[in-house]
C-alpha cells in the first residue's frame, strides 16, 4: 500500500504515555502514524513514524504536517496544576485540526487516577490511587 492511500493518524503529544503505546499499535494495523511532539523523539516511538515539532496552537501548519490523517488522538496532558489554564486551550485547538483535517477527534482522558507513581503498563485490574 503507497502511503498516500495509508490510512494515518497523527497523535497530539506522542512522546507522552499514551502516544508512545498507541503509536506502534497503530503501525502495527498497517496506518501511518504523524507525532507531534514537543522535542526530539522518545526512543521508544518507532522509526517508521514521522515527527513534527509544530506548536498545538498553530493548526494550520499542523493540519499541513498531517494531511491525509483522518483521525487526531489528543493525547496531550498538561500537569493536574495548570489545568485551569491550559487543558481548554489544547482542548479547543486539537479541534481545530481535527476540523481542519476533517478527521474524528480521540479524547483519551485522563489517567491522574492512577497516581503519579502509576505502573508503564495499566490494565484492567489496576489500582486507582
């Protein structure tokens, strides 16, 4: 399959818990996978995805840097400390790409339940701290 006709994703915040679990899961189904990340790549995310270091709040550049994504995972978390004043923002601009896009916004949600001294691997019979 040419990577034009690849399905793609592009998560928001790869370098993140979730992004560096879900981004080989989705390479693994056979779709592309665009990272936005906020410095240089985790080691763990694999070599076939493709980085950008665009800023969230520049949705256009960020929609050129995932086009042909038709779905975005937001899977961005500020700090528990600075929600009041960054969670909607980065709410409000991962909507903007996915609209940009016109891909399906994915809103993991949070995993603060959890703990900061939270396992690398939660499952279903994890403890909530």
């Amino acid at each position: 399959m040419t990577p034009s006709k690849q399905p793609a994703v592009l998560i928001l915040g790869a370098n993140g818990r979730i992004g560096v679990c879900l981004a080989p899961a989705i390479l693994e189904a056979g779709w592309r996978v665009i990272a936005q990340l906020r410095r240089s790549p985790d080691p763990r995310l694999p070599v076939a995805v493709k980085g950008t270091q665009t800023d969230i709040g520049n949705a256009v550049q960020l929609a050129r840097d995932a086009a042909g994504a038709s779905i975005v995972v937001h899977a961005l978390n500020p700090l528990y400390t600075r929600w009041a004043t960054e969670l909607l923002p980065m709410a409000s601009a991962a909507m903007d790409v996915a609209q940009r896009l016109d891909a399906r916004l994915l809103l993991p949600g949070s995993v603060y339940n959890f703990g900061a001294l939270m396992p690398p691997l939660l499952l279903e019979d994890t403890p909530q701290t």
